[in-house]
C-alpha cells in the first residue's frame, strides 16, 4: 500500500522527515518496504519563455531559439515541432538533472550553441494522465499565466515534490489497505492526536429507500454477500479529474480514467473500502440483484477478457445478464461512458473466502479483491458511499439524489474482550496498570468500558486477550 506523506497530513501533524517516519512506523508494526521521494531527482529545470525562433542554417529540421529563463536569456536548439514564440516551457539549463539519470550540458548541435534543453512531459517523468491537455511526443506548453514565474525552479511550480511511503501490510489488518487506517497508526506512532476529517460522513444521517430513480436491489446470497448500499446521482458530468484528485490517486500507483472511476479509486484508497459505479441504463428492469452465477455463465469484465463462471462464484446481476463479478471486477457491459448521465454508486461487502476463490478461479486478482479477501467492516461501506457522492458535489461531477438503498442482511459482530490486566502483563513481561493499557489503547481508537475491550469497526482482527497485549505491547515505548 502506498501512501503519500502529503495525504497523511490530514490525519496526523506529522513534523519529522519522510525516513524518520518510516522508521517509526517500522517499529509500530506498519512495516515500510521503499520511500520514494519524488521531485528529488529533478534539479535546474525552471520556467522560460520563448522569445525567438530562427531556422538553423545547418540543419533543415532544428530551430535555434532565444529563450527568456528570469535572470538571462539562453540559447537552445531544438527539433520541436510544437513550440512557438512566446509559449511558456520548462528549460532544462546547464547542468541540470532529470528522471534516469539524465544530465544536460552546454554543447554544440550542427555548429550552434545549446545552452540547454527545452522539456516534454515524458522528461519530466509525468504523463497525459497528469496533463491530459499536453502532447505526448512535444515539448511540455505551459499556463500562459506563468509568464510572472521566469526562472522558477518547475518543481515548485508543476508541485512535482512528494514523498512516498510503500507499506507491507499483514493479511489481519485490512484497515491498514487505506489511508486512513495508515494515518491512524501514524497518529498513535507520532503520538499525536488522530484528526478525523471524515467525522462529516460519520455523522451524516440518509435515509433508507426501497427504490430510487426506479432502482431496486435484493441479496439472495446472504452467506456471500453481508451489505450491499446503492446511491444515485443524475445529471453526471464525466470529465477528467480535478488535479489534486489525480496527484493523490498517481502517488498510490492508480491511473486517472475520468472523475466517476476516479471518486471509487480515490475512496477505496483512502478509506480502505472498494465501490463500483455502473451505469443505471445498463441495468435491465433497474433491478439489482447479487447471486450465485450459473454453472456456464459468462461475462466479459472491463478489461475485455470473457470469464466462464460457475455456482461458487458470486455475480452482481440484473434481471437478464450479470453486470460484474462480486468484489473482483465490472463488467464490460455496465462501464461508466462519456454519454452516462445517471450513475449508481455500489458500496458492499462480500465474503473474503468467496471473493478470493473467484479471483482464482477467474485467473484475476484485482486492487478490489486483494482487500475484500482479507475480510472487510460492513459498517464502513455506508461511509464510503456517503464520502463517493460528498466527492460528486465536491468536484461537481453531477446531482446527488437523496436516499440510499441499504440491504444488510448480516450484521456484522462487535468483538468485546475482557481487558484481563494481569493476563497481559504475564504475555509482555510487564508491570503495566489497566490505566496504562487503556491509555496506550484509546490511542488507536480501541475504547475501554470498564473491563471491557471493544473492538472498533475497522479492526476485526481483534479477538482474544492475546490481540489486545499484541497492540499495547506494540505501542508500549511511546
């Protein structure tokens, strides 16, 4: 799981440097593999302006340029069929360093002195994703409005400086598969006060529908499916996402599609929980059902590939044909387009064992199975699909419509642990006092009722006496 350090932030201050936090987070139990600092490895590239453009007299397709980078004006030459003067571009001057190991020197091209280079996006490690407005084979044009920035160091300005941390995380800490599960071991690791800039979503009340703009769902596979919630949005937008949105979802190794794909991805990573959005015009009769496939049945999920199912394997179906395999992947037929206007966002939770024999028996393993398979809270799919259509309004993608479906047939059980103070202490080796244990405790969101461990929603790992000491013991030198 990879999480930005810049995303962390709205969780817990965090005011030490990315390595220092990892070795922090490494002795709390949130093993760091890589830090990834990007930005780092690009150095004297800044912001010019092209002042003038000649003909090279010694090669037909090379130009010779004057360009303006704040405090003088440096020659370049360049093969770029893209420019012009008075365009805006990174320059890469003498010296400089770009992503690879790549380093620019004055030198000669047929005759002519190049002081430098001018930059496409590719140089500068960043893509169409990030900039869809740019071409892919030419040099990077950038805002007009930059003009006043001449000279500045293009980290600064393009915000390409961030640090990145990549988690190991364990099969029993599926919260920890979110960046809000991270900022909480953050918070605790820090020892700093846990923010929650979601407390709005927790506190939102929506009332339950039998049916909304004709919608209607059934679980006939309780034993595989625990929760299912729908909510809809109408007059949708679709259109690339807000750059902010793409930066978050890149940093944790996600492509950008569009603003609807990109809310699902951007929710499941930062609170740990997978949604599908469909189509409401793809779903025959409006009416959704999760059940069991046929032996035989087929379905071409949205990487085009036909998968043969059978009876153990769980589908999100409508009334003629199956539209996704259950907390796998959609189906090709109910992908968000550029012309859908209505969208239903599904937030469920399925039956780890089941989502993880389909992805095998599928040959596809997905970010969305590799979580569910680990066994998820039933009671964060209502957040998740309450902070997706928050998204929606955020970004203006389209009309929330008041109400959710919510079908939840299993209940989802709230371990209670007896606190047993000298049980612990025997399992640590300490001498520990219950207040201690509850303060180390309460740090990671764990209330104490009197004797009483009960575990939060996010964290069903925890069973026995022996998880409990497993978390104070991991906390104790705090």
């Amino acid at each position: 799981m990879k999480a930005s350090i810049e995303w962390l932030k709205e969780y817990s201050d965090i005011d030490v440097d990315a390595t220092t936090l990892g070795d922090i987070l490494t002795m709390t139990g949130s093993k760091v593999e890589t830090i990834d600092q990007l930005g780092n490895d690009i150095k004297n590239v800044v912001v010019g302006k092209i002042l003038e453009i000649k003909k090279h007299p010694n090669a037909d397709k090379l130009v010779v340029t004057k360009v303006d980078v704040g405090n003088e004006i440096i020659q370049i030459v360049t093969g770029a069929k893209n420019i012009k003067e008075g365009d805006i571009v990174p320059i890469a001057k003498d010296g400089a360093e770009l992503p690879g190991g790549v380093k620019i020197t004055t030198g000669k091209l047929r005759g002519i002195d190049s002081c430098g280079m001018m930059c496409s996006i590719g140089e500068l490690n960043l893509t169409l994703n990030d900039y869809p407005n740019q071409i892919e084979d030419g040099i990077m044009i950038l805002d007009k409005n930059l003009e006043k920035e001449l000279g500045k160091d293009i980290v600064e300005i393009l915000d390409l400086k961030e640090d990145i941390i990549d988690f190991e995380i364990t099969s029993n800490r599926p919260d920890c598969l979110s960046i809000e599960g991270l900022g909480r071991e953050t918070a605790a690791s820090l020892n700093k006060p846990f923010k929650n800039p979601r407390k709005n979503i927790d506190d939102l009340k929506v009332d339950n529908k039998k049916e909304i703009e004709g919608l209607k769902v059934d679980i006939t596979a309780p034993d595989l499916c625990y929760r299912y919630i729908a909510r809809v949005v109408k007059n949708v937008k679709i259109a690339p996402s807000p750059k902010w949105m793409v930066k978050r979802l890149k940093a944790c190794g996600v492509r950008s599609i569009n603003n609807i794909v990109d809310i699902t991805n951007y929710v499941m990573l930062e609170l740990g929980q997978p949604m599908h959005a469909f189509d409401i015009n793809s779903i025959e009769g409006k009416h959704i059902t999760v059940r069991r496939a046929k032996n035989g049945e087929k379905i071409t999920t949205l990487d085009e590939q036909e998968r043969i199912l059978d009876e153990n394997n769980l589908v999100i179906a409508d009334e003629k044909k199956a539209v996704a395999i259950a907390g796998v992947m959609g189906g090709l037929n109910s992908e968000i387009e550029e012309t859908t206007k209505t969208v239903v966002f599904e937030s469920a939770v399925f039956n780890g064992g089941s989502v993880r024999k389909t992805a095998k028996s599928v040959g596809l393993r997905t970010e969305a199975s590799s979580r569910f398979e680990k066994g998820l809270s039933s009671e964060n799919a209502l957040r998740a699909v309450n902070r997706a259509v928050e998204l929606v309004e955020l970004i203006g993608a389209g009309e929330v419509i008041e109400g959710k479906i919510d079908v939840y047939p299993t209940k989802q059980k709230i371990n209670k642990i007896k606190l047993d103070v000298e049980k612990i202490n025997n399992l640590l080796g300490t001498n520990l006092s219950k207040q201690e244990m509850i303060e180390i405790l309460e740090k990671l969101d764990i209330k104490v009722d009197k004797d009483t461990v009960i575990s939060p929603y996010f964290r069903m790992d925890l069973e026995f006496v022996a998880d409990v000491a497993e978390e104070v013991r991991t906390f104790l030198w705090i």
